[in-house]
C-alpha cells in the first residue's frame, strides 16, 4: 500500500509532468527562454543570440510554429520576444494574432537572430538565449527542463539547481508504484488527468477541420484505408492518435496536454487509451485508472531516458499506452509488466531524427505495437529473458531499453544531427 506521503509527491509529479502546451516544445522553449530574456531586458531587443544543445537545433528544424505557417526557430524567436510571456510557460505564444505575426517575419527579414550550437554543455536539453537593445544584454537560460530556469550556463550539471517548485514531487519510480498508484488512489485525487482526454482528443477532433502535415489521421478514416484496416477499434486509434499529432507538427494553433515535456508523447499515451475505453464501453474510473497508469508509466521511463533522447519518445509513450489498454481489457499486474516486455522487445533503437510532421508515421507504428503488445500479454505471452535485452524484471527490462536511449545512441544522435544540419548546407 502507498503512504499518504508518497501519494502525494506522485499525484505533484504527474501534475509537473503532464501540462498544456502549444507547438512543439523544443522551439516553444527557445521561445519561452527568449520572452523571459526580454522580460528582463525591459524593452524590444535589437539583436538576439541564441545557444542551443544540439538536441534542441534537431527537434526544432522541420517542425512548424503554431499559427504561423512556417517552420523552424527564427519565427518561434521573434515571437517569443515580441509577443511572448514567460508566465504561460508552454503556451507562450497563445496572445499570437495576424498583425503580430506580420511583426514576427519583418524581424526575422532584418537579420537581427542568431542561432548557434552550444559547445561545452552536456546536457540535451539547453537554451540560452541572450538579447541586446541600447547597450544592455541580458540572458535567460533554461536546462534540463522545458520550463526549468537556471542561473548560469555552470548550474546547469549541478541538481541544485533544480527549482524549488520541484522539490515535492521528487520520487523514483517502478513499476509496481506505478501500478499500486493508479489502480488504487482515490478517484477525486486523480480525476484531474481527464484534462488530458479533454486536451488531447479536441486536437483529434480540430485537426480533421484543415489539412496538416502528411494527413495521416484522415487519410486513414478514407475508405481505401477502411478496406485495409477495416472500420475497428485498430483503425479508430490510429486515426485519433495520427490526427492530433499530424496538427501539433503542422502548426496548428491547438493546445495540447504534454507528457515529460512532449506534446507527441502526450498524445500517444492518452488518445489510444480514451478511443479503447469508448469503444470497449470501460466506465468512466476505469478510464481515470487506465490514464494514470498510461502517463505515470512514460513519467517512469523518463526519469532514466531522460527529457531528450536520441531514442524516439513514442516508444515510451507507447508503452504506457499499452500498459493503460492492458489494464482496460482486464490485464492485472503481471500482463500489464508483459505488455511492457513485448513493447521493448519490439521498439527498442527507433531513433528520434527531429519533431516533424512525420513523427504521426513513427507514433501510428508505436500505437500498433501497443496494441500488439497487450492482446499478446493478455494471451499470456510474454517475450523472455532468454531474447533480446528483455530481463525478467520489468524494471531492469525498462533500464535496458533507457541505458541504450540515453547511452549506447548517442553516436547515433550525432550522426542523425550531422545528416540533418548537412542537409542544409
């Protein structure tokens, strides 16, 4: 049984973890770094330079700005320091309209950004952005956390640094706390994750209204796909899923609830989740239940991963998904660790090469799997310890699957930077 005081330190981490955010959330950081900047300088910058981790220049280059019909960071930049508040966090851009818009491209026209790798910084996650008017700079710098301030470039490999505000929620995960929280907190503590069903499933819903990205969510709802796919639960997830991401790539001014500071992985950690319960008829608690376990999962194996990775956050999104329609089919503890297993066995090395409106390609293969995973686990079968880098112990199998995201790819995350910036050339 979980104690009063680790409830609590759970239920403020998922609150800290699973937030709304507009656009993809590497630009929008450098943006939020870049309105906080400005904040601090007290007037509109004249120049503005901006160091970035070569994690954050690879998920900010081919995705597009909300609201904004263009792609990339320069855009992301001007707005964050003509228009942006520092308050909104993720959602820094919301106050955008037509005429700032019109603002944002003449500054960019003008020359006065500046946007360079980082050198000396291991972290993956970092932005630093510095702005100049009248002879003044100041800097804002932000590391190891979309949202997390530091004060110096020095603090940023120091955990002291961490911000008060994440004090209470500190807690290591496993599996079994995972588990034990979800299936056994009070409902009235944990019904604030329908918030994510609300977030999430609207984007679904808005993105069927234009055409973004590659269109992946409609194009499955057309009938040559209803005669592949079929009309079923399997197509309808896909659909779901595909559609919100495919407008959160394409720029579509829609909110979305993130998960460890992904929108993409909020997405598949809820919409495949909600578009099951519907259609299986789950009651409301098990869907709570099911949503918690689905988004707790992927806060777990992040806390090892990591916020950036060179490994593509749909697999951890996926799993917990997995874990989530494992639990909605009536799976307990054990068929849920093996929906896990099965997952890792399947997904492990797909890489991240930058957010992108493909990336509703790489979520559609990871929500598949999920749902692989789960009729497998609940069948009973369970991929072993004697194959591949599944162990016995979920937990150690999760270790594995993050030791190789986090370590073995980063000459991987290289290369993939390397082939992307080369493009560009």
């Amino acid at each position: 049984m979980i104690d009063e005081e680790t409830r609590n330190r759970i239920i403020a981490l998922i609150h800290q973890e699973v937030v709304p955010a507009i656009g993809c959330t590497e630009p929008i950081c450098v943006a939020l770094c870049t309105a906080k900047a400005t904040e601090q300088l007290g007037t509109r910058p004249e120049k503005i330079e901006a160091f970035l981790s070569a994690n954050i220049l690879k998920n900010a280059m081919g995705v597009g700005i909300p609201g904004t019909g263009m792609i990339g960071l320069p855009i992301a930049i001007a707005l964050g320091a003509l228009i942006g508040k520092s308050e909104y966090q993720l959602e820094v851009l919301k106050d955008l309209t037509p005429e700032l818009l019109a603002e944002g491209k003449r500054y960019v026209s003008e020359n006065r950004i500046v946007i360079s790798q980082k050198e000396g910084v291991c972290e993956k996650l970092y932005a630093e952005v510095t702005v100049t008017a009248a002879g003044r700079s100041e800097t804002a710098i932000i590391a190891g956390g979309h949202t997390r301030f530091v004060e110096s470039c020095v603090d940023v490999d120091n955990t002291a640094t961490q911000s008060s505000d994440n004090a209470e929620s500190s807690i290591q995960l496993n599996m079994r706390m995972v588990y034990d929280f979800a299936t056994t907190a009070s409902l009235n503590e944990i019904r604030f994750i329908e918030e994510a069903r609300t977030y999430n499933m609207n984007a679904a819903r808005e993105a069927l209204k234009g055409n973004y990205g590659h269109n992946l969510g409609k194009t499955i709802d057309r009938p040559l796909s209803k005669g592949i796919f079929g009309n079923t639960i399997f197509s309808h997830i896909i659909s779901r899923t595909a559609s919100a991401c495919d407008a959160r790539m394409g720029g579509a001014m829609i909110p979305v609830m993130s998960n460890s500071g992904s929108g993409n992985q909020g997405i598949c950690a809820t919409n495949p989740v909600c578009v099951y319960a519907k259609e299986n008829e789950n009651t409301e608690e098990e869907l709570i239940r099911a949503l918690i376990l689905s988004h707790l999962t992927a806060i777990y194996i992040k806390q090892s991963l990591g916020t950036l990775s060179a490994l593509c956050g749909c697999v951890v999104a996926s799993i917990g998904s997995s874990c989530g329609i494992t639990y909605l089919m009536g799976g307990d503890f054990s068929r849920i660790c093996a929906s896990v297993k099965n997952m890792i066995a399947n997904l492990t090395g797909m890489i991240c090469d930058g957010a992108k409106p493909s990336c509703s390609l790489k979520i559609t293969s990871g929500v598949s799997t999920a749902l692989l995973s789960a009729l497998l686990a609940m069948e009973g079968k369970c991929v072993s310890s004697e194959e591949g880098i599944v162990d016995d112990s979920v937990d150690k199998s999760i270790h594995n699957l993050t030791s190789i995201g986090a370590d073995a790819m980063c000459k991987t995350d290289d290369m993939v930077l390397s082939i992307m910036t080369g493009k560009r050339c």
